[in-house]
C-alpha cells in the first residue's frame, strides 16, 4: 500500500524544528507541563495542547 500523498513525516523533507530539545524542556517547566499532564496528553496531538497552554500563558 502506498504511502498518504503529501506524507512526509521521518523524511527528509520535514522541517527542522527551530526549538531545540532544551528550550522545549524550557517551555514545558514555564507552563507547568508535568509528566503525569503528558501522560494524558492524546498521543497524535501534543503540540495542540502545548501550543493552548502557551497561549493560555502569553496571550
């Protein structure tokens, strides 16, 4: 079975994110994401739920 058209996840031709793996550890301390917040996170969507946070917290 062929691949989704447009599906281009784990490729090369993804974006790198400009947020690095520490700044993102950042975020989530200045939200107050915890551990036991992320393991109620839906698995397909986290950054849905960061990005409402971040919002939440910024305006």
């Amino acid at each position: 079975m062929p691949d989704p058209a447009g599906y281009t996840y784990g490729t090369d031709e993804v974006a790198r994110s400009p947020v690095s793996l520490a700044e993102l550890d950042e975020l989530r301390g200045t939200v107050g994401l915890t551990e036991e917040d992320e393991h109620y996170l839906p698995e397909e969507q986290p950054e849905v739920v960061l990005r409402e946070l971040l919002e939440f917290f910024v305006g």
